[in-house]
C-alpha cells in the first residue's frame, strides 16, 4: 500500500516535469524522453490504473431506456404492432451492420453520416441508416417479388442530436413496406391508412398527413426552368418550408445555390400551395404543369389516391402540399409526410415543436440496384418516428400522473415473524409452478412491514404472509395491499384463490 | 446508348486482354499497364458502373431472420419472458455500441474479439459483447445499489463462426440479474430456478445444471500447487473438460502452459469429480481443501445453496462439477451453466453436440470498477444462449412437418390457403401441401403446421381442416 503511495507519487510529480517542460517549450527529444519515464511508472502502477478511468456515460446520442421507460415503449409498440398485423403484414430482422457496398451510393448527401465499423481485417462493415435499403437487399437476396413486411428495429445516424427534440444517433424506426407489382395506388393507399390508424390510436393529438409525388416536383422545377443537375439540391431547400419562410428559402436558393432569381419566384408560385383533391384538379389543369408527362402521371395517380383514401375514410387527414420534398434520393413517386398539429403539454411548457411522426413513399428503383439482372420490384412503405412518440407519451402520462408499473408482479410472499425463510422459499416456488408472478425478499428474516412497503413501491397487490400459528392451523393469510383486509386461506386453495382474484379485469384484489 | 453499348464492349474486351495476360504469366509491368487501362475505361462508365457490384450477402457470422424463423424466436422469447417476469423483473435496454474504455478491460484474452467502429473523429465506440458489462455501467451510472432485471438483445464478438452449430458473430442474449446486498444464496437459487423453469418449459430436451464456485477452483489450485500466475490460464485448461479427455487437458496444462506434472495429477484428483450435495459434503472433510479458506468459503455457499434448491425441487437437476471453470474473468464466488443431454433429432443427422445453452455465476467486484468511489454492489446473474434453441426449436419444427410430409396423402394447397396469403411467404415448404388424413390433429399440430408455413391460416383453411382430420383412408380432392 505504501509502495502504491510513493509509486503515485512519483507519477504525480513526472507528470509536473513533463507539463513544465511543455510549457517551456523544450526540445521535443527531451519531452520525449520524460513522457517515456512517465508512462514506464505509470505502468509499473499496473492495469489497475486503467481501472480507475470512470466512464459513466453511454456515447452521445444515445440512452439507455429504464424500466419506466421500456414501459413506454412497450406500450407504444403494442399499438404499431398490432396495426400492421392487422393488416396482413409479416415481419423479419436484419443485422444491425451491412456490408459497407450494401449501403453505398444509397443515401445522397447524407452517406456522410453513416457510422463505419474498423478495418480489423475483415469485411468493411457499416451500421445501418435505416430499414429501407436492407429490406431491398433482403428482397433481391431471396428473389422475392412480393411481400407485405413490417421491422421494428433501430438504425444509426452521425448527425448532431438535440435531445430534448427527441432526435438521437441510435433510434427505433418502425417500418411497414409492401413490395410486389399490383394496381396502382392500393398499396399506397393503405399505407396512408395504416398511417392514420396508428397516429390516432396513440392519442398524441391532431395530426395532418401531407402528400406529393416526386413527379410532380421533378415536373414543376423543370416548367419553372431549374437545370437538372440542381433538382435534388433544390428539393431539400423547398422541404425547409415547414420551418422556415419562404423568404429564407428564397435566399438560400438563389445566394447559396446559384439559382436565377425568376425561376426562384416561379417555384414560389407553386410550392406555397396546399389542399385537397380539389388542389390536384386544379393543377391537372394548369396550363404549363399539364404539358409536363412527368407531373401530369404524378397528378393523375394522386387523384386515384384521393378516390381511394375517401373510401379508406381519412381523406379529411391528408393535405395535398407542394412544399413536401422529403430528403432520400429513392423515392420515385408518391411520398407522405405525417406532423402533429399541436403537442398536448402542460401549461407553460416548451412544445416539442413542429415535425413529423411518420413518413414514407413509393421507391420502385431500390431493389433494382441489388439485382444482378437488374429486376425491378416496386415497393411503397411507411416508417414510424417512434423516438418523439416516446417523448410524448411519456410527458403526457407525467402529466397525468399515472403511475405506471414496471414488474407484473401478483404477490409478494411474505413472514410475519423470524426463521421462516424455508417456508418462504418453499410457497414462492409452488406458486411459481402453478405460474404466479411472485417475489419474496432476498432476506433470512425480513420485517413484515418492509415487506409491506416493497409491495407498496412496486405495486404488488397481494400479499401472502406465512406465520407460525398460521402454518400449524394449515392456513396462509392473504392480504389485499390496496384495501389492507386480510384473510386465511388454507395451503391448498392458496393458487386458487390468488388466480381467481388475480383474473379480474381491474384488479380489486 | 450506343455510346455506352460500345464503351462496355470496349471494357469486356480490354477485361479479357488482362485475363489473358495473366493466365500467360506476362510481366508484372506490362499486366499493370493494361489493368490501369481498364480501370481507366471503366471509370468512364461513370458512377453507375458502382451500383453494378451485386452485394447480396449479409456479413459474415450474421443472418436475416424469415417471418418463419421470426415465428420461433417470438415463440422462444415469449417463454423467456413471462419466465423473467413471473419472478418480478423489469426491463431495460442500452446502446448497441459503448464507448470504447467502458469495454476495455473487462473481457481478458477475449477482447481482441471486440467489434471497433472506425474513428470517425468523435468518440471512440465499440459493439458491446455482452449484456453484463452495460449492466454494470448502468448501476453505476445510476447510482442504483439494487435492481431485479431482465434484458434481451443482440451481442457481437468476433470469432469464428461454426454457423451449422448455431453460433454467429451477431447473436442475441437474454440476460436475467439480481444486484444488490442480500443474505447469501437466495437470489443465487432463484436464479438456478429461472434457468430449471425455462429450459422445461421450452421442451428442448433433458438438460443438466452444472455448478462450481470460483472460490472453490482457486482454493483447489492453491493447493494442489498451482503458481497465482497461472490460475487462469490453468482454469480454461480445465473448463475443457466437457469437450475432451482428461489426458489431452493434462497435455496442454504441463506441454504447453509449463504446469508441473505432479501438480496437474493432484488438480486430475479433484477436477474429474462431481456429484450432489453429499460431494460438497465430503469435500468439506478433504484435509487439503478443507485448510484452504477461500475453498471453504465456496463450500459452505454451495451447501447452503443446495438447501435452497432442494426446496424450490430442483436439486435432482444440479451437479456440483468440480470441472467447471468458465471463461469470463469477473465471475467471484458460484458459478453455473446448463448443457443439454441429448438434441432430439431426426435419426442420422447430426447432433448439435453437447455445449451450453444457458450459463451464469456471481460476480461481486464488477460495479465497483465503474464507481468513482470503488463502491461494490453485488450482482449474480444468467444468460440464455437463445441463438442454439433456435436451431432446436426449428429443427424440432421441421421433424415435425417431415412427418406430415410422409404420409401417403396429396391435397392442393391451393385448396388450402386464402389467397391473399402469398406464396413466396411459405419459406421451407413445398408448395404443394400433403395432408395426411386419417389421422386426428392435436391443436398443437395444427397451430405448429400453420406456423410453419409461416403464417396464421384464416377461416377457410380452419375449417378444411377440421373436415379432413376427421377423415378415414385418403383424402384426395
């Protein structure tokens, strides 16, 4: 111990020389040599001192998800689950890496946030971005041609997170996708309905589902005279038009894009517009739009989509919105937005703002770039923003203060006096195989009313107290933890009773 | 079009020149010269020529799961879990990546084994390898001094992969642990008890509970004169003693970790038994161990834990394994792992071997290496090798469809199935389905059949069924 002490010591002040002679900037040789004497004490310490580095902390842009949180989650999955499984979908998993050729050439300006795994002599390897590229993959990998899939999985994404925002590195996405070459516009449509049934049964508040067709972009900024070769750049100026003015997109395109001011002014004319199916009719009649074959498919389709969400009923949820560009190069038709009209919070709270909760599209030449024959197979699919769902649920039962359990315990078996434990041991394992949730305390000789109070914190019911006088007469005593009444049952009605009460929709044990 | 019709012409042509010259063994400068024309060329094809790679593989050591194998291992996770639930746990998750120093340290010789990712200028991370390790930065990080909790996820370690045995390089893990201050044994025993319950309630097949303490195996090399040094590296000579004989452990501990010989007879002595309660028993009388305090230690904890277990009624499937060592360096005092006795199989194939589908023991110190204050919060845990059930479970599945396959019977499946069910969805069947009538159906059966096809059958193909299952001789439509 002492020899640790002095050895420290001498760390300590090595450690000072090599600061001092940095600081008077000597020659690098010396501060060479110093630092070598350092590290060489420094080992000498041992591997402990590796020990003593306290990192407490997950990487940024990531959490981890307590029980009450995993309860959240658990419930909100629940929801999305069931949605897709009742609409016929089945579902698969990736791994978390793909080759990092898999996803190359992929994903536009945004490759850049793709995090890479090291060369450590394998294959390169990159986590991946999102669900939509290894679903395409998995597709040509099988020949499959048709396919109806769901994936809850999270992806990864370097970019800078701002937490409170809910927006993270690691993140869950929730995505339903239907492959296969049908008549137009079913798939499409359903998933819009698949959309709008989740969205309301969450209960997180009004939402608003916005539509447009990347035909119909490509097709406005060539009638508005934007080159080629700025189509995309472009795109994702007009898709800032949910956050900021016109004014400020105006500037970006034409001070930072290199844009003629008229063609800026003429894309204005168009992209501020929103509406219903009106909107598209009235488009399909505009005398430059309609000379463009590009928009004119991109119309008509929207229109058949109207036709159908009208008798899916939610066409008072869908606003057809020019300004909707959405960021990912494969979308080839129409693509969706969902954003929530108004975050329920508390009075005086800041609001999560304005974003979407859900979004998606038509992609028809994804799978075609893993197909060695170049196949095409059309797919159109959704993706649920499950982390800001998270954050509104969770706010919105703090709000409530609901209290929300984290175990499903049903029973806490317990001893009113001491040296019971085999007793203890004995009861919790019966009820364990007649397959009761049951607990006990980790104790030899635990006081009945800590045993009363654990049951309170976790919100365990019932309580099954074993006691000297009780286990001569062949009797346990169960006791109601809400209500405090208390009754003997005997042993071997014990499972009975404890499942009868247990069935009850809302517990009154 | 044209254009580029002629310039990929030109590329297969000049691809065939360099092909030719290797075959022909030309100088390295002249293949070089025509390889960088071709390069060349083929740059000029333009990015596109990128997306002409054909990637169609997932990475080694990994797979997809089917919506059929997503079938079993919902099956599989849903009795893991109302396993861990029924014994009051709560969940939790963590990142799939920590930062780097949290791993480092923790695993000994298995580090090299850890996935890096690539500095890409921020911190530096790396896949996590276990579940453990994040638990134990999670108590810390928490301040949390107990907790009773369950967590399934994926795990990545980057060794060879024998895929046919159900091992991967990606593979999930499904962790049970109980950390905190308590009086000895209890939670050790409860967790033995998960272990029981969940390995009969997936019907796997017999298996069987090894147990050894840490304790016990340092005290037993102590004193059979093993050097401190070499107590590790002696303990995973040992742990192979499920996979080989005692003669080729023997080897390798005195010709290659340079034990003496007369030391690795008296280890021979002690490592070969096992037994129940009543070896513990007798080791208590051993006059060698029996001197040895930490030994001693190990001894009256597995006694106490074998009351326990006797009165949870499972102590008929626990051998007290004086072989048993276990890799992992920050185990402290008991110590588990539970094989299977035998794989049901179909005869002649081959048997997924003897190997462990479940492991765990107590690790005390593991905590306090996150706590700035050295702080020790106690923690004994299992794990579920879930990735090897699986395979059983699917192969089980499978035996079973072959019976139905077997049997005299053909029926159109198209008589079967609504067809909204896709058949490119019907993975591992043929298509054509072979009911075998004359025979009742349990529901099991039926449900296990349905499921294979990988999914729920709707009204139509339920009540076919239960016309034909109540059928006599052949049921041809």
């Amino acid at each position: 111990m002492a020899e640790r002490a002095a050895l420290e010591e001498l760390v300590r002040l090595q450690g000072e020389r090599v600061r001092a002679l940095k600081q008077q900037k000597a020659s690098a040789e010396q501060i060479e040599e110093e630092v070598a004497k350092l590290l060489k004490l420094k080992a000498q310490l041992g591997p402990d001192e590796g020990k003593q580095k306290f990192v407490l902390k997950t990487p940024k842009g990531t959490r981890d998800y307590s029980p009450r949180q995993m309860a959240v989650r658990e419930k909100v999955f629940d929801v999305i689950v069931s949605c897709f499984k009742r609409h016929g979908a089945e579902v698969i998993d990736t791994p978390v890496f793909e080759l990092k050729e898999t996803l190359t050439g992929k994903y536009g300006e945004d490759s850049k946030l793709i995090y890479d795994l090291k060369d450590q002599g394998g294959e390169l390897l990159s986590l991946r971005y999102d669900l939509t590229v290894p679903f395409a993959r998995y597709l040509a990998m099988n020949k499959l041609t048709n396919i109806k899939r769901y994936h809850i999985a999270k992806v990864y994404r370097r970019d800078n997170p701002a937490m409170t925002r809910g927006r993270y590195r690691e993140f869950y996405q929730c995505d339903f996708d239907i492959a296969g070459q049908f008549d137009p516009m079913i798939p499409d449509a359903e998933c819009l309905k698949i959309m709008c049934e989740i969205l309301s049964s969450l209960q997180i508040g009004d939402f608003l589902v916005k539509v447009n067709d990347r035909r119909i972009l490509d097709g406005m900024f060539a009638i508005c005279g934007v080159p080629d070769s700025k189509f995309r750049t472009i795109c994702s100026s007009v898709d800032k038009l949910d956050k900021v003015s016109w004014e400020e997109v105006k500037n970006e395109m034409v001070g930072e894009k290199g844009l003629a001011p008229e063609v800026a002014d003429r894309i204005g004319d168009y992209v501020q517009q929103h509406g219903g199916v009106s909107l598209v009719e009235q488009l399909l009649q505009d005398p430059e739009l309609s000379q463009n074959k590009q928009a004119l498919e991109g119309l008509g389709d929207l229109k058949l989509l109207f036709e159908y969400l009208t008798l899916f009923g939610i066409a008072d949820k869908i606003s057809f919105d020019l300004s909707l560009a959405r960021g990912l190069d494969y979308y080839t038709g129409v693509i969706y937005e969902a954003v929530l009209l108004q975050t329920p919070v508390r009075a005086g709270e800041e609001t999560l703002g304005v974003g979407s909760v859900a979004a998606g599209g038509r992609y028809d030449g994804l799978v075609g770039m893993f197909d060695p024959k170049g196949r095409k197979v059309p797919c159109v699919g959704l993706s649920i923003g499950v982390e800001r769902i998270f954050s509104i649920v969770e706010q919105r039962l703090e709000a409530l203060e609901e209290k929300v359990r984290t175990t499903e315990t049903q029973v806490l078996v317990a001893s009113a006096q001491k040296k019971l434990l085999e007793e203890r041991l004995k009861l919790v394992s019966e009820l364990w195989d007649a397959g009761i949730k049951a607990e006990l305390l980790y104790r030899k000789n635990p006081k009945l009313l800590n045993q009363l109070q654990y049951c309170e914190e976790a919100g365990i019911p019932l309580v099954a107290i074993i006691g000297e006088q009780e286990l001569k007469d062949g009797v346990i005593k169960l006791r109601s933890v809400a209500s405090r009444e208390e009754v003997d049952v005997r042993r071997e009605d014990l499972v009975e009773e404890i499942k009868r009460r247990t069935s009850r929709p809302l517990c009154m044990c």
